[in-house]
C-alpha cells in the first residue's frame, strides 16, 4: 500500500510538463533579445513575437507592453533565444496560436497586422551568438 502511495505522488512530479525544457539552459548559448514594435509609427501594445527557428518548429516568444517593448522568452522560466535565422510573426489576436488553441470570442477578433508580418511573414532576422540583441519593428499597415 505505501509503495502503491509513493507512485501516485513521485510519477506527477518526474513527469513534469511535457513541453518545458529539462536540460541545462547555459548548454543552450541563449541570447538575450528584446526591441519594440509599432505600426505605422505608433506603439503596439499586447502583440505577440515570435522568433521561430528556420528547418523546425522552435520558437522564443513575446509580448509587447503598452510602449510596444517585448523581451523573449526561451519558455516559461527562462528568457532568451537560441541563435541563427529567425523568422519573425507578430500578431495583435490570437489567430498566431495553433488552431485547437483558438476559441470562439479570440478567434473572430480583426487582426491588425497584414498577414506579410504573420501567416506569410517576410520579416527575418538572424540572431548572433554572444551579447544581448535589439530588433525594432516599424510594421506599415497599408499594402
């Protein structure tokens, strides 16, 4: 009975969360990236950055504040983003988020972005092993 009870408490803590990393994050090279983004020259606030990878589906992400400022982050405990090319989505709804993230209100809010700067982003950018990076986004909304 205790050893059936030793299970039931042990095997959820070394599962953990099946997406957070578990390895040693200073193996990783992480660097540092943060900038700001507006659209035709004003702040964008509450927009979401990601960084992804070019050959996988690796990704460091963001959120910009109300003065459009965003950081990325590794994931949920670290901040940082691996080097090499990036291609860069910025969103204003949640519509960036897979598909079975998306819920019926999120889903029928107007973007704000063209889709140049999300679906079909032609931003890229290639992050530098070493010192912290800053990447500024002037996004123009017309075509």
């Amino acid at each position: 009975m205790l050893a059936a009870s030793f299970l039931f408490i042990v095997f959820p803590v070394l599962s953990g969360c099946g997406n957070a990393y578990t390895g040693r994050y200073n193996d990783l090279g992480l660097v540092e990236v943060k900038g700001t983004v507006t659209l035709d020259g004003q702040p964008l606030p509450d927009a979401q950055v990601r960084f992804e990878h070019d050959g996988d589906k690796t990704y460091s992400y963001g959120v910009t504040n109300a003065r459009g400022e965003y950081q990325l982050l590794f994931d949920s405990r670290k901040a940082g983003v691996l080097p090499g090319s990036k291609t860069v989505r910025i969103w204003t709804t949640r519509k960036g988020l897979d598909s079975e993230q998306l819920t019926q209100e999120n889903d029928t809010a107007q973007e704000q972005i063209p889709a140049r700067y999300n679906q079909e982003s032609t931003l890229t950018v290639t992050v530098e092993t070493g010192k912290s990076q800053t990447f500024d986004f002037d996004l123009k909304s017309g075509k």
